[in-house]
C-alpha cells in the first residue's frame, strides 16, 4: 500500500498533539533502555479528515528512525478477498525469497500460512482450521518483527480490511507491547465492523485511548488557504472556505487546488464561488465534473473504481473497452483532474503498482454513481479481464459476487475454483460466500449437489446447522456418482455427531447401508456407524452393536484403512466392556502394525485417538503418549490447532494423570482449557478439558479450586450426549463426594448405573463409578458397599490391567470390614507396584501402611506422592508418620529418566518367568514400570522402545 504522490508533504495543521504522541511512541520504540517497547495507536474519524495525511507522516517518521515499516490499506471493493491486508503486509517482505528459503524461514508454518499469504499454491489435504492459520501468521509477524526491528506496522482503512485479516490482527494487537513493534491504525469508527472492537478499547503503551481527529478550525483552514493560493486571502475567502468544507482538511485541500486550476482570486468577491467548487468534489458535483472529460475517462474512471486499489491499467483499459492510448489519455486526464494518482511512494523507494484514486471519497463516489445494471456489466468483465491476466479464480471471485445470476457455466466452475482455493488456505467463510453465490447461478442439473456438497463443508465449523441443510438438500439432488454421495452421507453424519446429535447421525448412516450395493463402500459407511454409535452415551442397542462389531472385524485383515478403523472400534468396545486386555491389545496391534495417520483428509481424528486411548486403560500408558506425541504433531504441522489440538492436549494430561505425574497432567489440562475455550462453552472439546482437569486437581487434593472451576464452567447437568472420557457425570459424583455431599453424589453415581450398564459398559478401568458410589454409600449401607467394590474387583480381575484391579482392591478395602482390609491392600500394592500408576500406588501404600502402623511404608508412600505431585496425599501420610514417630523422608530431586538400576530390574524380571509375591516389592521394578509408562507384561516392548529412544 502506498501514499499518493500529489499528496506528500503537505503543511500539517492542528495535527501537533497528534503528531507529538507518534513521536513518543517511536521514541519509546528506538530508544535505548528497558523503557524502550513497542505500542498500539489508533486514529478514528470521518472520511476527509486527515488519518492517511497523519499515517504518511508517521511512516516518514519511521523511515527517518530507520525503522522497517509494515503498510496496508484496506479497499472498499477488497473486503470479500480474504487476507488482502495479510498479504500487503508481509509479501513485500519476503519479495525475492526463493521457495527453498522461504521453507527455511518459516519451518512447518509454510505450507500452513503460505496460500494465505499468496507465497504457494494450496496443498491437496485437509485445510488448517481458522485457529491454526491466526497462530501461523502471529508467528510469522512475530518473527518478521524480532528479525526487523524496530517495526512500524501501519494499517489505513482499517473499517474495509478484510474480516479474515482484520480479525487476526485485532486479536494480535495486544502483543505489540511486548514486541519491538507499533502497531497503528486508522479507521472511519462508524464503519468499523465489531470483530475489529479490539482497536477501539486497547490503549497501548502511549497510555491514549482511540486517538479522534477533530475537523479543523477557521484558522487552520484560512492556513491551508494562504499556503496554496498567497498571504493575500483575505479573511473572507478564507471564512467561506471553512465554512463549505466544514474543516474537513481533504475537503479543504482539494478546494483551494480548484481555486488555484480556475484562476480564482481569494478575495471577498469571489467567496461565493466556493460552495459550487466544494459541491464539485463530492456526490453528484463530482460525478458532473467526471462527466465534462469526456466519456472514455467516464468509462476508464468506472473501471478504476469497479478494480479498487492498485488498478492496473491494461486491465482497466479492457474492462472499459479502451485502447492503450485511449486509456492513457483518459489516465493523464483524470490524474490531472485530482482523482486518479500513481500508486507507489517515494519515501518507500518502491516501483509504482498501478493507480489509486486520490482519495477512498472519490472512489466510492465514482462507484456508486455507475449505473447497477452498468456496474454488474463491468464487474463482470472484469471478472474475465483478472483471470485471462493470470490473477486466477480467486481474484476474479470478488467481482462474480457482484453480478446477477445468468446461469453460466463458466461462473459457477470459476467460483467453485476460488472457494476450494480459500478453503485450503483456511478462509471457509470466504469459500462459503463464493459457493453460496454459485447455487445460485445455478449450477448445471447434474453439478447442483456437488456444489451443495462443497457449501456444507465450507460451512461445517462456522454454520453446522446451515451445513446439515446444505448436506440433507444435495442428497435430495437426482445425481449419479456414487463416491460424492457416500461423501456427502459421511459429512453429513460427522456435522450431526459434532453438532451432539448422534442418534441422528447413525440413522443417516442406515439408510445409506441399505441402499449401498458396494461391499467396499458399505464398509465404510459401516465403520463410520460403528464409531458414532460408539460415542452415543444414550445409545439404546449397544450389546447388539458390539456383537455385529466383533462378528464383522474377527474377519478383517486390516487389509486397508477402512477395515483397520473397524478393527479400532472393535478394540475400543473390547475395551469398554471389559473383555480381557490381552484381546484389546491384540486388535489395537492389528492396527498398528502400519502408520496410522491423525489428520486424514476425508476421515476424523476419533479413531486414532482411541486405538491410542485402549493402551492407556490396558496399562501401557508409555505407548499411548508415544502415539498422542506423533497424533499431536501431525495436527500442528496440519495447521489444527483449535479442537483438535485442545483434544490432543486435554487426553495426555488424562494419561499423565493415570500414570500419576499430576503436576504434568496439571499444565498439560490447562493449556487444552484454554484452547477449548476458544471453540466454545459446553462443545465436546470442552467437557473433555474440565472433566479431565478437575480429575487432575481432585488427585492433587484441591478440591475447593476444582468445585470453583466447575462452577465457573457450569459443569454438571445436563451432561452431553456424546461421550467423554474420564465420563463427565461421574467426575461430578466424585467432586460432590470430595466435598462431603454424599447423598448427592449417590443420585448422580446411580445414574451413571442406569445409563451404562444397560449398554454392557462394565470397565471400572474406564469408568470406576462402582467404586466411587461404594464409599458414597459405605456408612449408610456397608453391605451395599461392599457388593458394589466386590462387583468391580471381579470386572477389573476380568480385564486384567494390574492398576484397574489395584484400585479396585484399594476401595474394597476402604469399605470391607476391618479384619480383611490387609490382606486387600497387601495385593493392591503389590499390583501396582508393578505398573505405571504411581499415584494409585501412593494411595495403596499409605493406606496399608496407615493400617500396619508401618513406617516403612509410609515412608514409601511419602515418597511416591512427592513424585507424583499429591500434595494432600503428602501432608496426610507426613502427619501419621510423623504422629508415629516417623522420620520425615528426605527430598531428593526427581529423576524422570529411567536410572541403570532401574533398567536392570526391568531387564531381571523380563527374563523371569516367576511372578512377583505378595511380601516386598522391588522398588527400582515399579520405578522402571512408572518410568516407561507399563505393566510388567508391557516391559519387553517399553525397553525395546527406550533403546530405540536412547540412539
């Protein structure tokens, strides 16, 4: 973006105070010292009254600093052109830079941020999500900033940027005081849109609010005058030309040019004049003084104004049907007449890029006075012109939004082009405008639907219900391609489960199984079936479910991706109903005998997530943070980075938690938090996030901040639909438990009963409610208790992970009568020890060791519960130790690597085929198990995998 050249240097009036706090923002940013820092300023006001004069002069200022200087400009007819300002911005930047430099430069981030910026063609894949795409351009803004300092980044027209461009540079704008960037605005504040409200409340360092800029004063203007026309303006003319103007300095500027062109002396005399000149620059007076050059510049001055900014002029000269020296003619006319101008700026030492209009007034004036059906004619063309100069689809995009449907082929492929562009590039709602518009071109019969198609998905984040509608309408389309209907049933579904309606989404999937006659496809379908039904917390059918399941992926070979995803969910429900864990692994390590990838273009991340999950349940831990590690990779390199993310983040917190590194778990939930916050309140992503970090914190014994955090969230009924793990009503039960409302809890944990046992749901190792609703009722009915940890010690026995029966064991301790918690809590410790769930442990060894009156173990306990990050744990097992005359354990700094002794140990009992007893566990064996992340059935593979690490 650039200055115009007929404007450059004038005499500024009125504008010191204005001017003094930009040299105070620049002082503060090229200044020495811990003073020294970047700002936010913003400058509102009318059109006319000076704020690209002001930003001129600011990036003069900055030049003169030697500053490296960001500009845009935001366009009236570039608004619907996503990232427009982006790119003004940053592509100068990197002008030059060859492809393999600029995949140096930007890393992982390039083929992420690069088709937003116009520096690469989109790749084929799944597009990043609009949250992901902002990170990218704060990270390549903030990396341009640090390289560059100081930085002024000047932004004109805010009110017409882009939405995509100006939303992410109003989120960004905080950060500029923590940059050695100023970040500077102007913008018209009646116009500007509310996603842009960031820039009228951050004050920034100068301590201003939005800086207003008044009209002038008589004196001011009267300044203006005798500055351009002589000292010998008399008072009068002067007067008169305030008043006309009304202090409006572009007003008044122009005025006194048009005096100067007629000849007219500034006298009393001839103030009368002066209304009909300043009329002539404005509305209809400026349209009539266009109109006297002639109709070729007529025709040139529409096509300026249809284009925009930075006008070329071949392409103008084509969109007004003129010839090349017709066209410079009209352009030497209008640039004489002050309303076109050479775009590019000497104190930016750059080339020019076209042409401008002197001012956005003229523009808009010019545009609004061409007539509709005349200016739908000319965008169309130009349209035409933008693609034939290899501007492509994209360009020529804005213009088709503005033309009347004619049922043109060429419209709808063109606008069917750019949106797949700006879909790949992460503008969706950009591509959904352009879809939207080419439905109603219409499209040819028997391309309807897959427009349609191409709506829902533009649509999917931003508008699910308008999605399903898009979707349901391209299903009712007569059309013939198998593939693109099987598509459109699959997204279809996908919306709804996202949307929580995933009885829905199964049904839809039914109907299409029916009619599907393809094997291959009906598989597919199926697959997808079997996995929203897997996550319908209301479903009504599920043993039926799970046996078709078990019948149909006993037979795949997971031969490809549709039968390994089968064979995933097999493993899942295995693992849910609480079949032995040897049979989960089994058909988890058919799945994972080849990459199994996260980010698959047409198919989502639930899969994956729980062919990584059933490791963690079965006590392998370790292998599934292996595969979360990789998973999370592979959503930040595709630009993912809302829900996905926030999943990602959110379940391997869950998985420290289970391994018992809480602190870990801790920072890990809370930075998933805050990515679920910016989907949204009560979405899925977000159950997940609370549910998973108030199981974090209840661990650490905090629980007054956990029922504050729940509160604040409104976590509690109704619960989803969907479900969620750990499961969310169940942490509610155990919350309210915590808090000593026993009662309360008994109505939530017999509701979790009545809604999971029915569907053959019975895993205390994924959902212990048994053993939550067997100390909630234990004073009141010890003989319920006791039948309910029983119960859950004889499912947990069945699914075999060793830290599922300890816990299990733990709790029916916890309610048996006295005479036989010992010898329960005798084997839950030396369960656990040989596994990686060290707070259980913790937990278990205090316990035991509180009833023997044993030192040693709780010592051990003490221990444990320090790694672990317990902190209530600690201070209970330190005071009955200390009360026993105890010794208080030293505190010696954590080892998170797995120590030689300790890989002994693990190597000893590998090669042993003897099973460890129930009289003293080996210390530096259960160290090894928490470290590696597994049971002792796990050890082979876990050492296998930490060589492979440790090369």
């Amino acid at each position: 973006m650039t200055d115009h050249r007929t404007r450059m240097r004038r005499t500024m009036v009125e504008r010191d105070a204005e001017l003094a706090i930009v040299d105070e923002a620049l002082d503060q940013l090229t200044g020495p010292g811990p003073e020294a820092g970047g700002a936010l300023l913003a400058f509102s006001g009318p059109a006319g009254l000076g704020k690209t004069t002001v930003l001129a002069e600011l990036r003069r200022r900055a030049h003169a600093r030697s500053c490296t200087v960001l500009a845009a400009r935001g366009g009236e007819q570039e608004q619907s052109q996503p990232f427009h300002v982006a790119r003004q911005l940053i592509q100068p930047q990197l002008a030059g830079t060859s492809e393999q430099e600029l995949r140096a430069a930007l890393g992982s981030w390039y083929s992420i941020v690069g088709p937003a910026l116009g520096l690469c063609a989109p790749e084929q894949g799944a597009p990043p999500d609009p949250q992901g795409l902002r990170d990218g351009l704060d990270w390549v803004l903030t990396h341009l900033v640090v390289k560059r300092a100081p930085v002024t980044l000047v932004l004109d027209d805010a009110h017409w940027a882009d939405p995509e461009s100006l939303s992410w540079l109003a989120a960004f704008a905080p950060r500029a005081e923590h940059l050695p960037l100023l970040l500077v605005v102007a913008y018209r504040p009646d116009e500007l849109p509310a996603h842009a409200d960031a820039f009228r409340t951050l004050p920034g360092r100068a301590g201003q609010a939005p800086l207003p800029l008044a009209p002038l004063t008589p004196a001011a203007v009267a300044a203006l005058v005798r500055e351009a026309l002589g000292d010998h303006a008399d008072d009068a003319f002067c007067k008169e030309a305030w008043a006309v103007t009304t202090g409006n300095p572009f007003e008044a500027v122009e005025l006194t040019a048009k005096v100067r062109g007629r000849g007219l002396r500034p006298v009393e005399e001839n103030a009368p004049q002066l209304a009909d000149l300043a009329a002539a620059q404005r509305g209809s007076g400026l349209v009539a003084r266009l109109e006297r050059l002639g109709p070729s510049t007529v025709r040139f001055a529409w096509a300026c104004a249809v284009l925009g900014t930075a006008i070329p002029q071949d392409i103008a000269a084509r969109v007004a049907a003129l010839g090349t020296e017709e066209a410079a003619g009209a352009t030497a006319r209008l640039r004489d007449a002050r309303i076109l101008s050479a775009a590019g700026s000497p104190s930016d030492h750059g080339p020019e890029t076209g042409l401008e209009f002197v001012h956005p007034l003229i523009a808009t004036a010019i545009y609004r006075a061409i007539p509709d059906a005349l200016r739908v004619a000319l965008h169309g063309k130009a349209a035409a012109a933008v693609v034939d100069a290899g501007l492509g689809s994209s360009a020529a995009a804005r213009h088709l939004l503005e033309t009347h449907p004619e049922n043109d082929p060429w419209v709808v492929r063109t606008l069917r082009e750019a949106a797949g562009e700006n879909l790949r590039a992460g503008a969706p709602d950009a591509a959904r405008r352009q879809l939207a518009r080419a439905l109603r071109e219409p499209p040819d019969f028997d391309e309807r639907a897959a427009v349609l198609y191409e709506l829902g998905c533009a649509s999917l984040l931003t508008e699910p219900a308008n999605t399903v509608n898009h979707l349901r309408a391209a299903l009712a389309e007569p059309f013939d391609d198998p593939a693109l209907r099987q598509g459109i049933v699959i997204r279809l579904a996908q919306v709804l489960a996202h949307s929580d309606r995933l009885a829905e989404a199964s049904a839809s999937l039914a109907r299409e199984i029916a009619r599907t006659p393809d094997v291959r496809a009906r598989l597919r379908l199926q697959s997808e079936q079997f996995m929203w039904d897997a996550f319908n917390a209301a479903e009504t059918d599920s043993p039926a479910r799970s046996r078709r399941l078990a019948r149909l992926a006993d037979r795949l070979t997971g031969r490809d991706l549709t039968e390994r995803y089968v064979i995933a969910l097999r493993a899942w429900d295995a693992c849910l109903r609480g079949e032995p864990v040897d049979v989960v692994l089994h058909h988890a390590g058919r799945v994972l005998e080849r990459p199994f990838s996260w980010a698959h273009e047409d198919r989502g991340f639930e899969v994956p997530v729980l062919a990584a999950m059933v490791h963690m349940y079965a006590d392998r831990p370790g292998r599934a943070e292996e595969l979360f590690e990789a998973g999370t990779a592979e959503f930040e390199r595709q630009g993912w980075r809302g829900a996905h993310l926030s999943f990602a983040y959110s379940l391997r917190a869950y998985i420290r938690y289970r391994r018992g590194r809480l602190v870990e778990a801790e920072e890990l939930a809370r930075s998933g938090l805050r990515l679920a916050e910016r989907v949204g309140r009560r979405t899925p992503v977000h159950w997940y996030a609370i549910a998973i970090l108030l199981t974090t914190l209840l661990a650490r014994g905090r629980v007054d901040e956990a029922w504050e955090l729940a509160q604040e969230h409104e976590f509690g009924a109704p619960f989803p639909a969907a479900v969620v793990f750990p499961d969310s009503q169940t942490v509610y039960a155990e919350l309210l438990l915590a808090r000593g409302e026993r009662r309360a809890a008994v109505v939530e944990l017999e509701a979790v009963d009545r809604r999971l046992t029915p569907r053959g749901i019975q895993n205390p190792a994924w959902c212990p409610w048994q053993l939550h609703l067997a100390r909630a009722v234990a004073a009141d009915d010890p003989q319920r208790a006791r039948a309910l940890a029983a119960d859950a010690v004889r499912r947990a026995r069945a699914f075999g992970a060793p830290s599922a029966i300890g816990q299990a064991l733990r709790v029916a301790a916890e309610v048996a009568a006295p005479q036989d918690r010992t010898e329960l809590l005798r084997e839950a410790v030396t369960l656990l020890s040989a596994s990686p769930a060290g707070f259980e442990l913790a937990r278990a060894l205090a316990a035991l060791g509180y009833g023997l009156r044993d030192a040693e173990l709780l010592t051990a306990a003490v221990v444990t519960a320090r790694e672990c990050g317990a902190d209530r744990l600690v201070e209970e097992a330190t005071e009955i130790l200390t009360g026993m005359g105890g010794t208080l354990p030293a505190a010696p700094p954590r080892a998170d690597w797995v120590t030689e002794e300790e890989i002994r140990a693990a190597d000893l009992a590998v090669r042993s085929e003897k099973e460890p007893g129930p009289a003293s566990p080996d210390w530096a064996l259960s160290a090894a198990c928490r470290k590696l992340g597994t049971d002792r059935s796990g050890l082979r593979a876990a050492l296998e995998a930490f060589a492979r690490s440790s090369t």
